[in-house]
C-alpha cells in the first residue's frame, strides 16, 4: 500500500497592471471587437500582464514563497522542485534553478534539491503535482514543492483576436508532503488519493508555439497605435515576421480551436473520469446493477449506449463536491460541466479576472477555492440583431470546504490531461 500525500499550502501571485476588455476595445480597434464581445463569448472581463522585465520565474518565486509559508515549511526542507511552464524566459538552465536560487538567497538556507522544468501545456502544473505525489507515495522523497507559471500575455500574437483575448499572466506553487506530523503544520491538508494522465499524440499539433518566448511582446506597446487593420501584424511584428507569419512559422500561441473543442468536449470525460474515480474508490459496486455494470468497465469509452452513459455519468458526478478545472474559456467550461455531469453550482470558475494563464490556471483557481466561494455570469446569447436569445445567468459555487472532496481536471498542448481526486481533511 501507497504512503499517504498531502497537499499542505498553496499559493498563487499575479502581476499588477490589469488589462479589461474594454481598454482592448478603445486601444485595439484592428482586432473589431468589443468588451461585451469578449465577455459574452469567452467569459474574460480582465487579465493580468506581467511587468516588461517581469519573469515567469519571478511569479513563480511569489507563489512558491506563500505556499512554503503556509504549509510551514522551510525552504531547506525541499527536497524536490517541480516547475510546470510553458514559456521559459531561456532554454537552459531550467526555470527551477532560478527559483531555487531565489529560495536559497532569500532563506539563507542551503537547499539540496532537485530542480526539473516540466511542459505539458495547460495540463503542466497537476501533471508536475501527480509526479510528486507519485515520488512521495514511493518513499523516493517526503518533502516536494510544484509550481506553475506562465507569462502567456507574451506569446500571443496581439494581433490575432481568436486567441490574444483569452490569455493572461500568473503562477501558483503547492506544497505536498508524506509525513503525518509535517501535514499537520500546514493552513490546509489535502490529501491525495488517485489521479490519472495521458496525452493524445494524434492531436499533437492542435496546439503549438515555433519558437522561444519573445520578451518584448508587450500589449502595451500596442493599445493606442493608429494602423491599418489589414496590415496591423506587419506593423508590429515587422516584415521579416509578417512574411514568417505568412510562411506557417510563428513565434507566437496558435490554436486549432475545432480540434480543442471536440478534444475536450469527446476526449476527456470519457478517458479518465471514470478511471480516476475507481482508482480512489468512490465508484464501489452498492449492490445494484449499475454499480455492477461500473465495476465491469475500464473506461466510459467502452460505453456507447447514450442513456447507460448518462446514467454513469451521474453516478460520477455524485462522488465527489467540487470540480476544479483548468479556465480555458468559459464556453468550454460549461460544454464540460454538461459531459460529466456536473452542476454548474459544483464547478469553480474564475476565468473572469484572469482569463486563460495556462500553466497555473488550476493552481489559481484551487488556491482561491479553498478561501473563498466562486461567482460567475454564464454566456449570453445573441441573434444577428444583437438582441439577447439567452441571457447568461449568476451562479455561486461555494469554497472547498473540510470534509468535501474536489476533482482537478486539467488539459492542454500535447494534448494531454490530468485528473486528480483531493480530499479536504480537518
């Protein structure tokens, strides 16, 4: 049997310039569109962007600070650093080094530790989180500290209005540790107990980026510019990088969104909803026959009555409180929550005040989940006219609380996903 894992304080940081909607609109005229647009499709009212010699790293260094903080651990305790990123400032050495230099000069402790970058997309940070848990769990190391950060805002191309709208900045760090006394210094105790991971190399190119982050591409240096709509990219990305741009070859985020979408929406509840679920015993046969019928499954793949599929997608649904899922975009969100059966009550959204920040969306997310309740406006739909056909609706989900349990899902380039089941203990 397994060693038991907590996670015993999570933090987060996000810079401070805040960009909205609607400053988008005033100082973005060549993306035509508007800050009701943007909200009432993707469900962002704002984002964070970093500061222009701000770093991934440096967030990092925030989240993981106030995590350490609040599990009570020392910096020198580390024994392993997980850094779940997509955009490193540098190829080598890995984001890691840098933060555990940082942790090192500001404890004044010497830390022995290994430091390893991880790049799974959106997906990166519970990846980094399971392959912790899984080190702990195996009596390899007791103590590891995960973190996740991304300056997204920098590979967009400010340019492109299906994917420079949905993106921002920011980090979170997790503490996780396998000793019972260390667990309970921490503000929190969230123990582990299944997960699950795989990655669908056949949409590998779905989502990609050509080459190494650029450092100037701020939106800033953008909103306000008067230039042709038509040649906006050229503009600012200059010649060289239009024609790139022209040739396929792109420095920048590009996202084949029909793909995403069914990749989500078919994919991922039905490969590893279920299995995580029976890795962690929530789903043990009552006696009934559809307990049975669960028992005898590997994956709801093998599923392919509707109504039988339904009915197990429930019984998923009812064992366990809380889903926390990566925050692409809020349409996706909620095509999501209706596949796995989900109220939109039971799902943590914050996707609002910070759009898509990638790597550390769930780590955001589950940080402030464990404070404080959620709330969020669905999508409003409109007619050609412009005249409301559904109007989006307030819904509160409510904090994840002592007793309950919670269910990550994240997923991203690669494509890859990870769900991990979480209980909250006293």
């Amino acid at each position: 049997m397994q060693a038991p894992v907590w996670i015993t304080g999570v933090g987060s940081a996000v810079p401070e310039r805040v960009l909205t909607n609607e400053e988008i609109e005033r100082g973005m005229p060549w993306l035509d569109t508007t800050a009701r647009w943007i909200e009432e499709h993707v469900g962002v009212c704002e984002r964070r962007i970093v500061a222009p010699r701000e770093a991934a790293t440096d967030l990092a260094l925030r989240a993981a600070r106030q995590a350490l903080q609040r599990a009570g651990v020392r910096a020198g305790e580390i024994e392993l650093l997980l850094h779940a990123t997509n955009t490193a400032e540098e190829s080598f050495p890995a984001g890691a080094a840098r933060i555990l230099a940082g942790l090192q000069r500001e404890s004044g402790e010497n830390i022995h530790a290994g430091g390893i970058d991880l790049q799974q997309g959106c997906a990166s940070f519970l990846g980094g989180v399971r392959l912790a848990a899984g080190m702990i769990a195996a009596g390899e190391i007791s103590t590891a500290l995960v973190t996740g950060a991304d300056v997204a805002s920098r590979m967009v191309d400010w340019t492109d209005r299906s994917t420079c709208i949905l993106l921002g900045d920011g980090a979170c760090a997790a503490v996780l540790v396998g000793d019972p006394q260390r667990a309970s210094r921490g503000a929190v105790r969230l123990r582990y107990r299944a997960g699950y991971t795989e990655t669908d190399p056949g949409l590998a190119d779905a989502i990609r980026r050509d080459a190494n982050l650029p450092r100037w591409n701020d939106p800033y240096l953008f909103l306000g510019r008067e230039v042709e709509r038509e040649r906006a990219k050229e503009h600012f990305y200059g010649h060289a990088g239009a024609l790139a741009f022209g040739a396929g070859y792109s420095p920048f985020f590009r996202m084949e969104g029909r793909d995403v979408y069914r990749f989500v929406k078919r994919v991922v509840p039905r490969r590893g909803y279920l299995e995580v679920l029976q890795r962690a015993g929530r789903l043990a046969s009552g006696g009934d026959a559809l307990g049975e019928r669960i028992a005898s499954l590997r994956s709801l793949e093998q599923v392919e009555c509707s109504a039988e599929r339904e009915a197990i997608v429930a019984r998923c649904a009812a064992s366990f409180d809380l889903l926390i899922p990566h925050q692409p975009n809020l349409y996706l969100l909620l095509e999501l929550a209706e596949q796995m059966g989900v109220p939109l009550e039971r799902m943590y959204v914050n996707i609002a005040r910070y759009g898509n920040t990638s790597a550390p969306s769930i780590g955001i997310a589950l940080e402030e989940a464990l404070r404080v309740p959620s709330r969020y406006t669905t999508l409003t739909r409109r007619d050609a006219l412009g005249r409301a056909t559904v109007e989006g609706r307030e819904v509160e989900t409510p904090m994840f609380a002592v007793g309950q349990s919670a269910l990550l899902l994240s997923f991203g380039a690669g494509n890859s996903w990870n769900y991990a089941l979480f209980d909250r203990e006293a």
